[in-house]
C-alpha cells in the first residue's frame, strides 16, 4: 500500500500533529512527542501510537490509496458502487453511486434541529458533513472501474470512516480517535484494518477473519407496530393466544411502564397485575419472553429525571445531554455515576429474573452521545454494551439504534435498518429529517445491503413484516416485498399482527415467507439503478428476483 497520514493532537493544551507517507512494511515516525509505527503487510494495515508524553488525540486520516485495483486515474467512477454503512443500526446504508448526496440535518432550520434535537441521532455531532463528499463505518468495498474492500478490526477503539469525494472517487480513510488520552509512555492502536482488491477477495478474507456462526432464527411477534404505546394486558394476552407452534418469540414492547426510564414501574391501569403472570402464559406456550428497555436514556416525564439529576450525563454547559425528541425528549444517564449503573443494572436484572429470556435494547447510541473524558466514541460504546452484556448474562439480546461493529460478539442479535414505517416511505415532510427516520423504504435497502454482516458480527434483525389490512397504507405488493426481503436477509423474523385476522391469501404469504426463512440461501445481491437484482437457491432450485426501491415492489 501507498499513502499519506496525517495525526493531530494536543499536549499541553497545544495543538500539535505529525505526517508521513507510508508503503508497505513497518515505518517509524516521531516528532519528539509522539511516535507512530505503521506496520502494513498487504492485507492487514495497523497503525499504532505511542505516547511520548501527556497527550489527547484529535484526529487521524489517510489519503491517497492505492490499494484499489488499477487506481483511480483518470476514471472518477461516475458509474461505479460504493457500499457505505451508516453510524447506527437506523442510518441509510447501501450500495451507493457518486451522483447521490447523503441528507445533512444540518441543512434544516436551526429552530427545528434545536426544537427536536434532529442532530442527537446520528453522526451529526462529530463529522463534518460535506456535499461534496460521501461517507460510512466501518466495512467499505467499491464496485466497478475501480475495485476495493476494507474492514475495521479496531473497532473497541474507533470507528473507521470511509469518506469518498464526489467529484473524483477518491477514498480517504478517518480514524474517530478523538478524545482519546494518552499518559507518557502509553501506546494505543489507533488504526487497523484488513484490505483486498475487490469485494469477492473481501469476503473470502471475511470467512477467515469474521466467520460466519451459527445463530438461532427467531420467528416472532412484537407488540409495536400495531398498539405502538397503546397496550394493555387485554390486547397482550389476546395477539399471544392467536400464535402457533411455528412460533418461538413473544415480546413485550414499549408501552408497559409508567416513563421511559421508569423501567420498575408497571402502569397499574394497563397491566394491573403486572408482566410476571403474563410471562408464565408466554412459556406455557413453549415460547420465549421478550421485553424492551431503553436502558441508557430517560424521559423528561419520569420519575428517574426528575428525582435524580445526578443520574443524567452533563454536557460542556452542565445540561443534561439530551439525545433525541422521542416521549417527553429524553437525555442520557452518566455510566460513571455508580448509582446511575446500579440503577440500570438493577432494572434488566428484574426482568431477567422475572423469566424474560430475551431483551430488545433500544436507543443504545446514546452511550457514546456524551463525551466521557479520555475515549472515543467507539470506546464508549464498547464500554456500555459490554456492561448490559455482564449484566444479563447468557439472556438473548437484540441491540437496537447501535453502532454495529460495536455490537460485535457482544449483541446475539442487532436491528440493522430504521423502524418500519406503516406507508412506503412515512410522511413527506419526515423525508426532510436525519438519516435516522422511520421508513420502511429505507429499511428494505439496510436489510438487503446490511446482510453481509449477517451472523459474522450478530444475527441481522430487518424489524417486522407486516400482512394486515387494517392500519396500515403499505399496499399488499409492498408488504409481500417486506415479508420476502426479510425472510431472505435476516436472522430474525417479527410482526405486530394478530395473525389470527390473517385469510388464506396472507397465511399463504406467511407460508411461503417461512420456507424461504428456513431454506432459502442468497448468493448474490447487486444494485441496478432503482432495482436491486437478487439470486438465491430454494432446496436446491435457482431462483431470481428483482426488487424495485422505488415502489418497494417485486418484479
């Protein structure tokens, strides 16, 4: 490989940086304050920072790559493909052309990104957005005149961003190691990723690196995408007693307790004798108890805000963070107080020993949203998930709004699309928000373009299919395309119907949805324009299907 990198940090309440070109081998650089070794062996690239004295890193990035086959030269790849991952599980994420600009919610009204935090949702807060460039996390390849795989395997420390500029395809890479602290003496990785020449090398590279394990499908019901908050014991017990033995999951969604935050208190009037007899039903049935928690965050209404300000992780201004306009607004809880720790521990430990074998955990970016002296935002992330994994033990978990290489090996389960949305594409004016939003038009596209994460970093879980006629504006064809495209792409397969409404024409959509779930094996995916072209093989028999992204139909 042959680059150039630049590092920036300060010492002393300074800023200072250092710069080189690298080739392949291991090369040494030092500026008497910091010294960086750079160690590139033609598929893996590492590069490591030590400390010389008392220093806080700001940035680190490479430029000028070459080690995508035949360069860029004079080609800009107008036509090519970029597959760029979003920051969370919510963010866009898909095979991209340089045509194609991402959505800044900067570029929205101060008054409303202020009024409804649109910017806590994603990446907005620490890159830089720029018309002129594209960017994702993580795993990058490009397709087409020029051809290129990278992986991050750094990624308990920092996040890796691909950003490539529009006018020219060229690719930088970023490593988001600000606000990482360094005592004299101390070294860190700063850098470290696997590299191929094209996308097949990349996942052959892939099998040896994140081999693909084996994880349990789960085919279940969720309380969410019907009643949304709206239930009660009545509706609970009701949609659980419709399910059959094909079934292996029932959940309990948002929408039992008092607050978000308020995770101990059971609203009295929805479920008057609580979730504890609720769960035995769901296992006299032979299947799993689930239950979502928000377990990091708090709402403004709840008793947690309230009564404990110390529990709230403080900004710069001394305000508690806030991390997104959802219930009341709702701020993230200090996982350096101990007894805001305690608290969280206190409340997933109560449903696990309640019974409840799996936990849907949602809103989880808000554990890197403030900034913990001395870490990234990576480290951050990393520090809490492993914290929820110590907690609830051997107990499923499906991460939800997490950053996904964070999630590695530590989530069972991770949601790696937007909620679905209950039209094609929510309402005009949401289209306008942060890459975040609800839509099941951009979910469609996570869950396809996301399945090369599939069993190697978790188990994928594309959110629900959804067959019902009633509440709903997803034409039959869009909800048939929803139920296959899960069915082929994920791990996990949920609805919020009560399927004992279901006809014959939907319990055969079911039927079929469920052999390919089982059976089905994807070979090939690519994007053509609007359509993504899919091939697959069904017990042995080659099957094709395109979908189109626009309509959100097949054809």
């Amino acid at each position: 490989m042959k680059n150039s990198f630049e590092l920036k940090y300060s010492c002393g309440g300074a800023a200072a940086g250092i710069s080189g070109k690298i080739s392949q081998n291991e090369h040494s650089f030092s500026d008497g304050t910091i010294a960086v070794t750079v160690f590139d062996e033609g598929s893996e690239h590492r590069v490591s920072v030590s400390a010389l004295k008392d220093v806080t890193l700001l940035s680190y990035k490479e430029s000028g790559h070459d080690f995508y086959v035949g360069g860029s030269g004079s080609n800009n790849g107008a036509g090519d493909v970029f597959f760029l991952n979003g920051y969370q599980s919510w963010t866009d994420t898909k095979e991209t052309y340089l045509s194609e600009k991402e959505r800044n919610v900067k570029k929205l009204p101060r008054f409303l990104v202020d009024m409804f935090s649109f910017d806590r949702y994603g990446d907005a807060l620490f890159y830089k957005y720029d018309s002129g460039k594209l960017h994702g996390y993580d795993i990058f390849y490009r397709k087409g005149s020029v051809n290129g795989f990278a992986i991050n395997a750094n990624a308990a420390t920092a996040y890796l961003i691909f950003e490539v500029t529009r006018a020219t395809g060229e690719v930088s890479i970023i490593s988001d190691v600000s606000g990482l602290a360094l005592k004299n003496g101390e070294t860190a990785t700063v850098c470290d990723y696997f590299y191929t020449p094209s996308l097949e090398t990349g996942i052959k590279l892939m099998n040896e690196v994140f081999p693909v394990k084996e994880r349990r499908k789960l085919f279940g019901y969720t309380s969410w995408y019907n009643y949304y908050q709206n239930i009660d014991e009545k509706i609970i017990l009701r949609d659980l007693e419709a399910l059959d033995s094909r079934f292996n999951l029932f959940q309990i969604d948002d929408g039992y307790e008092t607050f978000v935050g308020d995770w101990l208190d059971v609203d009295p009037k929805k479920f008057p004798d609580g979730l504890s007899g609720i769960v035995d039903k769901i296992h006299a049935k032979g299947l799993m108890a689930g239950i979502w928690l928000a377990p990091l965050v708090a709402e403004q209404n709840s008793v947690v805000y309230k009564e404990h300000p110390d529990w709230l992780k403080k900004g710069p201004d001394g305000l508690p963070v806030k991390c997104g306009c959802n219930w009341s607004g709702f701020y993230a809880l200090d996982l350096e107080n101990e007894d805001a720790r305690n608290y969280i521990a206190n409340c997933l430990r109560h449903y696990a020993h309640m019974g409840f074998d799996f936990f849907k955990l949602d809103f989880l970016y808000a554990s890197s949203l403030p900034v913990y002296d001395g870490l990234t935002h990576a480290q951050s992330a990393h520090r809490a998930y492993s914290f929820i994994r110590e907690i609830l033990g051997d107990r499923l978990i499906l991460g939800c709004g997490a950053s996904p290489f964070s999630s590695k090996d530590i989530f069972d389960y991770l949601r790696i699309g937007p909620d679905v949305s209950l039209d094609f594409d929510d309402k005009f004016y949401m289209r306008l928000m942060h890459r975040e939003r609800v839509s099941t038009k951009v979910t469609l596209q996570n869950t396809v373009y996301r399945s090369i994460l599939n069993g190697r970093l978790f188990g994928n879980d594309p959110d629900v299919f959804l067959l019902r006629d009633t509440n709903i504006s997803l034409t039959y064809e869009q909800r048939k395309a929803l139920i296959t495209l899960n069915a082929l792409f994920g791990s996990v397969l949920m609805t919020s119907d009560n399927i004992a409404e279901y006809d014959e024409p939907k319990n055969k959509t079911l039927a079929e949805a469920l052999e390919l779930y089982r059976f089905a094996k994807v070979h090939s995916y690519r994007r053509d324009g609007i359509y993504i072209k899919i091939r697959y093989d069904l017990k042995g028999e080659k099957r094709e299907l395109t979908y189109n992204t626009k309509k959100g139909v097949l054809q």
